[in-house]
C-alpha cells in the first residue's frame, strides 16, 4: 500500500477515527485505525465494537492495499507535521512497519494484520431518510444534557429518537432525561422517516455524531434498524450500536396542567442563579425561587458559608409561591433558550416544573423541584 | 475522704453508709471531685430494653440474638450468671442455659432507647462521644460551675435517671483518661461506679492482663506474649524505643498506657463511616422472597439508625455470605444521600436482581456508606417514579406512627416475608 495525501485532509480523517477509539483497551487491535487504499481515495475505519466511524479522504493512491496502526499515535504525528505538507504513507507487507514521510520527517509505526481487525456487520436499516444538519444539531444539542450517567438506568443513557404526535401532526422527536429533568425537542418529520422505530442512541455516539452537523449545508443521510443507526455525509458513515432497552413513557413526566406562568429573560435568570448560587457549599446546591406580584427573589442559604440574595423584574400575576432547584439544572435550562423569553409553569413546590421558549412548544424543558 | 451516695446523691466525708438516707450505695475516692473523664455503660442494654419493655421477662434468662444459627448478641444478668456471654454461638448458649428465652434484636427500639439515654447525657455536657448505641465517653471539665456540682455528682444522677425516668441501667467509670474511665466502668457492673485515681493509676494496673487495654485482641495477646508481656508490669519494664522497635506505632502506645497516660481526646464528632445490618438466616436459603424480606428488615433497620443519627448515606452497600463462606459484596453510589427505608431497600434489592448468582447463602447484610448529614438527604424526586414522594410521605407518617405507638405499631406486609 503506497498513497499520498494533503495533511489537512489527513487530520481531519484520523482525528474523527481517533476519538472513537477507546483510551484503555484489552484488545489491542482495538486501538488501531484500519486505512484501506484503493482508486483515487482513502478510508479510514475505527470502532469500539459499539460505534464504528468510517471516514473517506481523497488521495493519490499508488498502489493499493490495507493495514493498521495505532489510531492515537498516528493522529498525533499528523497533528504536529507541518500545514499543507504533503504526506505519504508506505506498508510494503513485509516489514509489519507502516512508514509515514514528509518533508524531514519519517515515521515507522508498527502495525497489527488488516484481518483482525473487526468490521462491523452490515444492517437491515427498515427507515431511511435525510435530514438537513442544523435540523439534527438542534435535536440532539437541545436534548443531550439531560442525558442520565446512571448505570442502573442504562436505558437512560441516550437520546430516545422517535416518530411522535406533535401540535402539528407527526415529528422527529428526540427526548433525554436523568429523572432529575428532561429534554423534549421536535422538529419537522422528514421524508421517509414514518416507519422508524423508535432508538435510544448512546451517549458517546451523540458526541460522536455531533461532529459530522458542523456544515450548514449539509444533508445528513440517516438509516435505522431495531437494533443500529447510521449518520451519513458524504465523506463520513458513523454506525451505532443503539441501547437494547425499553424507554420510559416520558409522556406522563410532563406536566399539563400546570398553570402558574412566569416569564423572565433567559440571560438574566442564568445569570443571577449563577451568582446566587456561588455561596452554596453543598453538592446540591440548591436556589430558592420566591415568586411574587412580578418579582422573583432568587436565594441561597448556606448554613455552612453564608447567604445570597437577588431580585429580579419578572412577569407573574399568580400567587405567592417558594419552590427550590438545583442551580445545575435551571443554569442547564435556561441556556438552552436562545431567541425569547423563559417561561416557566409551575403547579405547587412539590411537582415537577415546564420551561419552554416564549410559547414555542417544540421544545420542552422540565424540571424536578427540591426540598429548600 | 470525699464520699457520694448514690441514692441520695449526698456528699460527705467518709463513712460506707449514707448520712442521710442510710444507703450502702457510697462511693468514696480521694480524688473523687476532682476527676472529670467519665464512661458510661449501659448494663445489659439491649437485654434490659426488652425486660423493662415487656415485665414478664423480667425474672428470666433473657438472650437477644437472632435463630439457632446465630451468635449471642446480649445475654441478661441471668443468663450471665450461667456462663452464657457476648458472641457466643447461640446453640452453646441454649446447652448452658436451656431455659432461656431468645429475643430477635429489635434495633429501633434499642435505638429510641439510646437517644433517650443520649439526650440525658448532653444535658451534662457537650463533649459526648458515643462508642455504640449503649457506651460513650463523656468529658465534663469545667462543667462543675455550670452545674454547682461536681462531675461525680452529675454522673450519679445521670445513672439515677436512667432508672428513674428510662428504666435502665448503667455503670460508670470516672478517672483522668479515657483508657482507664473504660476500664473503671467494666470494674464493679452492674449498676457500678468506679473511680480510678491518679494516685493510684500505676499501682491498680500493675498486676493486670494487657488484654484490658481496648484493641488488644487475641491475636495482638499472643504477639505480646512471645515477647514476654502479659501483665501491665511486664509492660512497665520496656524501654520506649525497644517496645516502638518491636511493636511500630503501637508500642508507643502500649509504652504511655502501661504509665496510665492516654492522651486521646473526648471528641464529640468521631465521624460514622457506615452503617450496617446483617443477619445469619436459621437455614441456607436462595429463596428470593425470603431474601427480600430479609433486605426490608435489614434496610429499614439501617434507616432507623441513620435517622436516629440525622445521618444518610451516598452509597448503599449489599453483602452475601453464601453457603460455602464465600463473601459477595456490591454497592451502588446514588445521586443523593438517602435515610429512607425504602430506597435502601430499593437499591440493594436491584444489587441482589444484579448479583448473578444462585446461592444459596447464609448471611445478608445491608448497609449505607459515606456517611453525610441528612441536610442534603433525600431532596430531589424522580420524575420517572413519580409514586417514591408518595412512600417517602408514607415512611414519614410510619416513623411518626412508630414514635409514639411503639415499633411494631405499623409493619410492612414485606416484613413478614
């Protein structure tokens, strides 16, 4: 295997390999990135055995052909070589060394035999459709804080992307929750979406996925299985394992009658919780929220270090209410509003409270209250 | 000689009757005023809750522990008198006194017993440092002006009140260090009260075993008897730096302790790092009802006691022994501590669901661990189980219920399991 390729071209390919790769690995093969040659292009293929990401670079390919090496390290000589130097990379089959040339420098790394390496295996993807990338970035930026760490709630750890009943009719939902708050995020259903079951995408493949949404332009190519989903551009396919789990029905977490409504700039809220908050000691960290005739006193009270107190301009017309949060989740709320006011509905200081933006209802926020 | 009765709680100069109320019980120390470390132990605690609690024991042999497996938890003087003792198997017990009657521990009211008895000794001092549910340290220096009476007073009629008022007894040791206010207060039980001089500290430890000194356990005994020490005046004969050679960081110790000294602190804040439960079953079982039973039982008496404390734990622990003695242990961090019966219970039932084993066991244990107070416990409630506010109400008003009525004034069906 003999092929040259610009250096940009080359980082951005092994550095998307690369961050799949798990940092401790028992399986060696595990650690390194598959580079296959052949026509006018590379590939480059990494997998933890859950996520597989493969990502295709133009070359000048002299002579075809496949091997491995370690992901990390190759994407670190990459890194540090020079912008626009031309690279070349060399496996003659018999030195079990990949050598890596440009300008001065000559690297040779070891490498493991191509057949080990594990490919993952094709799918019966029952829905395919295409969804502009801003569409996606939306729905899963908007939604994956909420996304739970919880082991024993493994079912948890995703986003839940399915086909819903929305105001309108029927949208792409994606919907994320640790029990302490959820995310609910719609947006137009696309073509071809209709027959998707519904699947829980990891975590780290969210993270993984939201690199390929940068471009504006971009149509992305989603295909889903009961059991995979795969994120395609034109030069990058990421397949995913999805959580082999039953999600809960988060229809019923979501207040609808609650009717106490606040309305309060986004910005200035975040802000005044996040000073607020800076007296707090504990690990909860929990705000007092007391609402009255458009006023809202936020407070902490820290018996330990000390006391805070702010007041804010709001506009609420129900009655006197007290109810407390922890400051991480309403400052994780709040910054998700980018274009109108917040505005929360509250019911009593012990039921679960709904933010959403101004009165857009395709995205919903809710929030457990706590003890203050 | 400074005298005390203990009845009448007169002070007076020598005699070994009461002036006033002719009382045999007097204590009389030349230091005895002077003297401000007390230990307190409660006599046959455990025991004595159960006798006061239900009279008819009252003239039996009385032992607590749990099933014809289990170990002797606390035998009553009775029993006491025919050999039966602390951590003895419990079929050895029964041999030595058949006719005993065997009590299962019920941990909530030993633990409302000794926060009764707690509360009686924050009213001497700030400086209590509990050792279990039924002894703690007391430090009362300076306490003599607050109370226009001396410690030796003060800690008569602390004893005097747990009968009175609690129906409970207990022994105390008063000295000038923790060590020997330890070691007075196991001198003259029941219903003791033993000073230990500094005048005499050398003297009065001069013939006994090491084994009095608290951690010396059989194992550490033997280490010291292939040196030649047994008794505090084998003890006493060592060097400093040869006992530090010998015996690291512990012969230091052993070297002040052999003098009396003991330097340790009375300190009112000895941090809990776990709380725990466990019980050995009557017979092996895989049974995942009976073991769940067992995991309510065992968890609510853990929340019990972490209520009793205003403490909570961040990580509930689970711990099988199975039939072949092979110990299997989990814990799971939660997102906020808890006190609650039933997320204890909960988690460690999820940790069983977990385990990936068969059994069968012989041993269950549960527990909570790092240990917080219960400021930030339990604060948050999970949307996805919308019902876990409505059973920590229910637990609450269980509490309340169990306050006032006794402890088995409301069960859980599970509990019967």
């Amino acid at each position: 295997m003999k092929f040259s390729i610009e250096r940009g071209a080359l980082l951005k390919a092994v550095a998307q390999a690369q961050s799949v790769v798990e940092r401790r690995n028992t399986i060696p093969i595990l650690a390194n990135v598959l580079i296959e040659a052949s026509g006018d292009s590379v590939q480059f293929r990494a997998t933890d055995l859950d996520i597989e990401v493969v990502d295709k670079a133009p070359a000048m390919v002299e002579r075809a052909g496949a091997t491995t090496v370690a992901a990390v390290m190759l994407n670190e000589i990459v890194r540090k070589l020079p912008d626009g130097a031309l690279v070349t990379l060399t496996e003659n089959g018999q030195t079990g060394r990949l050598s890596i040339d440009a300008g001065r420098s000559n690297f040779s790394l070891a490498t493991l035999p191509k057949e080990d390496f594990p490919v993952m295996a094709s799918s019966e993807y029952a829905a395919n459709f295409s969804a502009p990338a801003p569409v996606l970035r939306r729905l899963f930026d908007k939604s994956k804080f909420a996304i739970s760490t919880e082991e024993t709630r493994y079912y948890l750890n995703g986003v839940y992307m399915h086909v819903a009943d929305g105001e309108g009719g029927k949208v792409l939902r994606c919907v994320a929750t640790d029990g302490h708050r959820l995310a609910r995020i719609d947006a137009p259903l696309p073509e071809g979406a209709e027959k998707m079951a519904g699947v829980i995408v990891p975590r780290k493949t969210v993270g993984e996925l939201r690199k390929l949404l940068e471009d504006d332009e971009a149509k992305i190519a989603v295909s889903v299985s009961e059991t995979k989903v795969r994120f395609a551009t034109p030069g990058i396919t990421l397949t995913s394992k999805v959580i082999d789990g039953t999600f809960p029905d988060y229809t019923r977490v979501i207040p609808t009658g609650n009717t106490r409504k606040l309305e309060v700039d986004a910005s200035e809220f975040a802000k005044a919780v996040d000073r607020v908050s800076t007296v707090s000691s504990e690990r909860s960290r929990a705000v007092k929220l007391s609402l009255d005739e458009d006023r809202l006193v936020l407070s902490v009270n820290s018996p330990d270090s000390g006391a805070a107190e702010e007041e804010l301009a709001v506009a609420y017309s129900d009655e006197r209410l007290e109810i407390g949060f922890n400051a991480k989740y309403l400052l994780e709320i709040a910054s998700q509003v980018d274009r109108e006011n917040a505005v929360f509905l509250f019911n009593s200081s012990g039921d679960p409270t709904l933010m959403r933006e101004g009165n857009d209802t395709s995205a919903v926020y809710v929030v457990m209250p706590m003890r203050v | 000689m400074p005298a005390l009765c203990r009845d009448c709680l007169t002070t007076f100069e020598a005699g070994t009757r009461c002036p006033r109320c002719r009382s045999p019980r007097v204590t009389s120390h030349p230091e005895l005023f002077d003297l401000t470390i007390a230990h307190m132990d409660c006599d046959a605690f455990y025991a004595s809750v159960e006798k006061r609690d239900n009279p008819e024991l009252r003239d039996k042999p009385v032992i607590i522990g749990g099933g014809k497996r289990g170990v002797v938890s606390t035998a009553c003087y009775i029993a006491r008198i025919k050999g039966v003792k602390s951590a003895m198997p419990m079929f050895q017990a029964l041999k030595l006194c058949p006719e005993a009657v065997i009590v299962r521990p019920r941990m909530e009211a030993y633990v409302a017993a000794s926060r009764e008895v707690r509360a009686l000794m924050d009213e001497l001092t700030p400086v209590v440092e509990p050792l279990s549910l039924d002894e703690a340290f007391m430090d009362l220096s300076g306490t003599a002006r607050l109370h226009h009476a001396p410690p030796a007073v003060m800690l008569a009629r602390l004893v005097k009140r747990m009968r009175d008022e609690l129906g409970l007894t207990g022994s105390i040791g008063l000295s000038h260090n923790k060590f020997l206010a330890k070691v007075a207060s196991d001198l003259d039980k029941p219903r003791g009260f033993s000073v230990i001089g500094k005048a005499e500290t050398v003297e009065f430890l001069r013939h006994k075993p090491v084994r009095l000194i608290w951690g010396i356990g059989p194992a550490a005994q033997e280490s010291l008897a292939a040196a030649g020490i047994r008794s505090f005046n084998d003890l006493h004969r060592w060097d400093k730096a040869d006992l530090t050679a010998r015996f690291g960081g512990m012969g230091e110790r052993l070297w002040h302790l052999a003098r009396g000294e003991d330097a340790r602190r009375i300190s009112a804040h000895t941090p809990v790092k776990s709380i725990s439960n466990e019980t050995t079953f009557f017979e092996d079982t895989s049974d995942p009802d009976i073991l769940d039973g067992h995991i309510w039982r065992l968890a609510e008496q853990v929340s019990a006691r972490a209520k009793a404390r205003d403490r909570a734990g961040r990580v509930v622990m689970l711990k099988l022994k199975r039939a072949d003695h092979k110990i299997l242990s989990r814990r799971l961090s939660l997102r906020q501590p808890t006190q609650l019966a039933d997320t204890i219970y909960r988690t460690a039932r999820a940790l069983l669901d977990e385990l990936g084993d068969r059994g069968p066991y012989r041993l269950l244990g549960v527990g909570l661990s790092e240990i917080t107070t219960d400021r930030d416990a339990d604060r948050e409630g999970d949307l996805l189980d919308p019902d876990a506010g409505r059973r920590a109400k229910a637990e609450a008003a269980a509490d309340r219920i169990r306050d006032k009525f006794g402890k088995d004034a409301i069960l859980k069906g599970r509990a019967l399991r």
